[in-house]
C-alpha cells in the first residue's frame, strides 16, 4: 500500500508531541476519524475517553483527532498497520478488504432489524469478526450504530427494482455493495464521499443510498428530493486498534480499554437513534419526498439480491455465519 510521507511523519510527529512512550506516567492512544464533532460516533469517543481516565485514575487517556485532521478513513488505516497511529474507526464494508469475513455484514437484508443485528454483533459472530483482521494488524474493539442504508435518487421515487433500471448509483468501495447494485439493474459507481454532493450536481450520478443523518448532514438532500426507505443494508461501523499498540498494553491496560469501548457502544446507539429521527423530521421539513416501506414491493428487491446469499454462502465459514445469524431471528 503507498501512503504518504508527508502524512506519516506528521503523525509521527503527533506521537512525539503526546508524549506516547512507556516513560510516562498517562499512557495516551491516539485516535483518529474522518467525522465532524457533532457525530454520534465522536460522541461516543468522548465518552470513551473520559471512561478510560476515570478506569484508570488518570494512567491512560484518548486523545481524538476528528475531521480527517490525521487522514482519510483509508490512510488512518494504513497509519494502524504501520504502528503511526493507535485507533481509528472504519464502516465494516471497508474491513472487506482485510477481513472476507466482513463481507457477511454487508449483504442486503441479512438482518430483520435493529435489535437482530445487534444479538448478531454483540454475540459470538461479532466478536469473531472483531479478532478477525489480526493478521492485518487491525484488532476490532467495538461496533457502532450506522443505522440502515437506503437509496435516495434525484429525480424519481423508487418503489420498485425497476425503478433503479440504468442509474448510476454511488456505493461505497465494497465488493458487496457494488455487487447488491447490479443485481439490482443499476450501475455501481464506487467513488469517494467527498465527492458525491458535486457528482450528483452534476449527473455523474444519478443516486445514492446511505442512511437518513448521512443523508442529512451532507446536504445531499438538497439535490436528491426522494428518499426510498427500503432499508436494503445495516454496515456498522467498527473502532479498531493497531494490533502493535494493543500488544503494548498490559493486561490491565486492555480491560480499562475494551470497558469503555463496550459502554461507548451502548451509548452510541441511543445518540444515533436521536439523530436518526431528527434527520428525517428535518429532510422532510425541507420538501424531501420519503417513500415508506410500507410502499415499497420489498419482496422484488430481496428476490433480486438472493443469489447473492447463495454465492457468499459457498465459502463455509461465511456459510456459518450466515446460520448463526439465520438462528437469531426472532
């Protein structure tokens, strides 16, 4: 993987202005996101933190760089494998890439709901997935709520499959993603969030999907004025540690750390739910026309993605996953 040199040793730098050696009294993790302050999920980072010091008594703290400041969600990446940064948190669909395990999480309509995925992740599948990516340096601590992905179009509603015949739709750069698109009719453009409000302005693309404070914050509504919820995927977010910092922990240290991610996680989800329904009162406020389930013929869009059940299924440890998750329905 190339990374930049400018960006490695500005990191660097950052470990040597927090003091992060083993002669210091606090031991300080660096961690670094590409979300804005107000997110749940950097909420819930500063809970973690403030968690982490009272655990300790002060021995060890968080200290968060949000906003890109340190990178995109890619290079903060590449900066955990390489031992330049502590903590980073990533969608699952990126964890594809290191971990084919992931890949389960990002199937459509894998989960019933919100509180199914949530047996799925706090259980055994989930911390399966968390210890999977150690062969890449990437250890998963915890998962946080992303809530559950839907496509929003520019000019028509979407209640059917067909209405998706021919669009260019952004997805993120998942195999899995890009796979579910074009079993859906559609054309998968796997370009950067970055760069999505201007694409859709200009009709390099003609849709998205994420989820509705994704859809809100970015101001995607603004040119997409429908908003299908058919809620076609759950991706969680996961915070991870670089395997080289983690093994620099003591047993103690390790505890403090994954209690208090494991509380940031609870906590997240109560924030993300908020902010959730906010988002949708708010583009609704703004003239955005919401498609309901109820409106939507969600068996044709699950008739259409099954085949991609069966062909993940073929590998026999996603084969597993996939009955363990089968088995939590309720």
């Amino acid at each position: 993987m190339v990374i930049s040199r400018i960006l490695i040793i500005t990191v660097m730098g950052f470990s040597l202005l927090t003091g992060c050696n083993e002669n210091e009294k606090t031991k300080i993790l660096r961690l670094a996101h590409g979300l804005d302050t107000g997110h749940p999920v950097h909420k819930a980072m500063v809970y973690m933190s403030e968690a982490v010091e009272k655990k300790s008594g002060g021995k060890m703290s968080l200290q968060i760089y949000p906003s890109q400041q340190l990178g995109t969600e890619r290079q903060c990446v590449e900066l955990l494998q390489i031992g330049s940064l502590d903590m980073t948190k990533v969608s699952s669909a990126v964890m594809e890439g290191f971990a084919p395990g992931y890949q389960v999480l990002s199937l459509p309509f894998i989960f019933e709901d919100r509180d199914h995925s949530w047996r799925v992740l706090d259980g055994e599948v989930g911390r399966d997935l968390l210890l999977s990516g150690t062969d890449y340096y990437l250890r998963g601590l915890c998962f946080y709520d992303a809530g559950s992905r839907s496509f929003y179009t520019k000019d028509r509603a979407v209640t059917h499959p067909d209405d998706l015949n021919g669009l260019n739709i952004r997805v993120m750069k998942s195999p899995t993603a890009m796979d579910m698109i074009e079993h859906l009719g559609a054309r998968p453009s796997p370009i950067s969030w970055g760069e999505l409000y201007t694409s859709l302005q200009t009709g390099r693309v003609d849709a998205a999907e994420n989820n509705p404070p994704s859809f809100y914050h970015s101001h995607h509504y603004e040119v997409c004025r429908y908003y299908c919820l058919d809620e076609h995927s759950s991706v969680p977010d996961v915070l991870l540690i670089s395997t080289m910092a983690w093994d620099k922990l003591s047993t103690e240290e390790k505890n403090w750390l994954e209690e208090a991610a494991g509380e940031s996680s609870i906590v997240q989800r109560t924030l993300w739910i908020e902010d959730e329904e906010r988002s949708l009162a708010e583009i609704r406020k703004a003239g955005v026309t919401i498609i309901p389930k109820e409106e939507i013929d969600m068996d044709a869009f699950r008739k259409l993605v099954a085949p991609m059940h069966k062909a993940a299924g073929k590998d026999s440890s996603v084969k597993e996953m996939m009955t363990k998750i089968e088995e939590l329905r309720q």
